[in-house]
C-alpha cells in the first residue's frame, strides 16, 4: 500500500488560520543550520525561521531526517515557548507564521550551549561514571562552548568570563532562566506523562541588551522519557538507531496537544 506522505503530516498541521496581519517576507539567507535556515526581513531586529527535516548529531557527523520533523518542531517549539512566556520566562518569539516558518526578534546569541539535567544520561554518565537513569539530588547545570568546529567543548563560568562572552551578572541571569525554564518544563512534560531528563537552550541578547531564550525547544534539544515505561521520546532515537524516530516526535507533539489544545 501507498501511504501518502503529505496526509502523514496533516494532522500536524497546526488548524488555526496564519495571521492575516503579519506578512513578513523572507529577504536574504543569513545562516543554513544543521536544523533551521535563517533569514533576514525587512525589519532589521526580527529573523524568519524556516525548519528542515534534517536531524544530525555527534556534531553533524550523523544525518537523517523524517518527512514533517520540520512541520512538528516549529510548532511544538512555539507552544513550548508560549506555555514558557506564561511562567514569566521572555522569548524571542513573535509569531508562527505558517507550518514551518516562524517570525522571531534578532538576537545576538550568546556563545554558550546552557545545559540543564534532571537525570543522568548521555555525556554526563560517560564522563562521570553515572549509572543512566540516576536521578540527581538537585540538578545540575553544565555550559558548552558554541563553536561546531571545536565540537563545542565544556567550558565553565570563569572561563567565559575570562574570555569576554559574558559577564558574571550575564552568568547569574543565565543560571536563573535555566532554571526557571527547567521547572516550568519539568512541569510541562510531567502533565502529559514525559519525564524531563535533561535539556539544551540557547540565549540571546535583544536590540535592548535583555537577555531572553533564543532558538528551540524540542525532542533534538531535550531527553524525554515515557513516565511509566522509560522509552525514549527524543534524538536519542536517531543518535542510537533505536528506530521509530518520527513516531515519537509525533507521540510527544500528540500528547501536548491534546492536553493543553491548540
Ligand atoms: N532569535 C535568534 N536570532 C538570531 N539567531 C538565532 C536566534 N535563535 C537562534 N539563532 C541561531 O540560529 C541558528 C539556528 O539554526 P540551527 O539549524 O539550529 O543551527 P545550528 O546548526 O548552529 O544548530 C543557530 O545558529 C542559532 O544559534
Ligand atoms: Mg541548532
């Protein structure tokens, strides 16, 4: 049997119409990502994003993709940060403007990858000899230094310092967004049965100098795991071949619409 790949997707379309007022156009490409193009517009401090269904990792040696990644990550994305803005936490997000494209404020990303876990897993077990799976006292909060060249080594807060990224007070501001978007996730996830295990953000600086959460949030930035049953709902699917890749983004972007609605 033939299965129509644009009917895949369509129920992962979002239903409510685009917005009718805001026509950004997309000027020129300013940057292809492993996971998003960007483009300028004809506003100087606002950015279109366009996502692919590209998924890459050990720093991009690993490629793949599935139909409508792009489609569900935009969109999940957005109703992450949406639910985020609600707890207080500031965003770059404008507004969603089609299934794949998203009008955000340009920022000046800060060049460190802020990186909070719950649970031990990926890189942290390795590297301490932590058992997966074991949950930490408190949690913890890690900086990577954003350079794909490099491989985007660990870097601590003196070290940014030192080397003029940020101040100690951007450091402070970092840690408290971290952890604020840490337990608003946490509290996201646990409502629709998705153990947060760690996640990644990127932060920027606005026209203003307000530091607020920049990029995405979604299964390539964060270790979901099923609360009952510990299957992985995340890039760890791709990055470890467990197969049914595309499922469980549609599993995780299923569940939160259906609990909180669109
Ligand atoms: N609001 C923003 N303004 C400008 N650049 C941004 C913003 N949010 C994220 N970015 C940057 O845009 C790029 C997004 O594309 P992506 O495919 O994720 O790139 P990468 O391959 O570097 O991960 C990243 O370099 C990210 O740091
Ligand atoms: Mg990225």
């Amino acid at each position: 049997m033939c299965i129509n790949i644009a009917e895949d997707i369509l129920p992962f379309i979002n239903k409510n119409t685009y917005s009718e007022v805001i026509k950004m156009e997309k000027l020129d490409l300013l940057y292809v990502g492993k996971a998003k193009k960007v483009f300028s517009t004809e506003d100087p401090a606002l950015c279109i994003f366009e996502y692919k269904d590209d998924a890459t990792a050990f720093n991009g040696l690993k490629k793949g993709s599935f139909d409508g990644k792009g489609i569900i990550n935009n969109q999940m994305a957005n109703f992450i940060f949406r639910l985020l803005e609600k707890e207080g936490i500031k965003t770059h997000l404008v507004e969603e403007l089609s299934p794949r494209e998203t009008l955000v404020k340009k920022v000046d990303i800060i060049p460190l990858e802020v990186i909070v876990r719950n649970i031990a897993a990926g890189s942290f077990s390795k590297r301490y000899g932590v058992e997966e799976g074991t949950p930490f006292v408190s949690p913890t909060l890690e900086f990577s230094y954003k350079n794909d060249e490099l491989g985007d080594p660990l870097i601590n807060d003196y070290q940014a310092i030192a080397l003029g990224v940020v101040t100690r007070e951007d450091i402070d501001t970092i840690s408290d967004i971290a952890f604020k978007v840490n337990e608003g996730l946490k509290k996201i996830f646990m409502n629709i049965g998705i153990k947060l295990v760690d996640f990644k953000i990127e932060l920027g600086r606005t026209a203003d100098g307000e530091i607020v959460l920049a990029d995405e949030i979604s299964p390539d930035t964060c270790r979901l795991w099923d609360a009952e049953t510990n299957k992985k709902l995340d890039k760890d699917r791709f990055r470890l071949d467990l197969g049914e890749f595309g499922d469980v983004y549609r599993e995780v972007w299923g569940r939160l619409t259906e609990y909180y609605g669109r």
